[in-house]
C-alpha cells in the first residue's frame, strides 16, 4: 500500500475529526459537567482536521 503525501493527510484528517467528534458525543452524554471543555477540545480538533483537509493537494 503506497502512501503520498495527499492520503496520509487525507488519513490523519478522518482520524482527527472522528476523535473531535467522539469528544464532543462524550461531553454531551457522558459528562455533562465539563460538556463546554469536551465541545471546546473536540471543536479543535475538528478544526485541525479541516485544515489538514484543505492542504491536501497543496504540499
């Protein structure tokens, strides 16, 4: 399986919205006294993700 640059980004961009995501759920219905730190960390790394998302293609 050969990686390039453009799938490894594309990789760690799924992987990094899927825990933001995961984080956010866990705030939600898990934790509700630290929902806002849980959405704020989880909102960072959907963030991340778009951004790793965008530079696909440009390095």
């Amino acid at each position: 399986m050969g990686l390039n640059k453009n799938k490894i980004f594309g990789y760690t961009a799924l992987i990094l919205m899927l825990l933001g995501t995961g984080l956010i759920l866990l705030g939600v219905f898990m934790y509700k006294e630290y929902t806002i730190g849980f959405t704020v960390m989880g909102l960072g790394f959907n963030a991340t993700a778009w951004a790793f998302n965008a530079l696909r293609g440009r390095i």
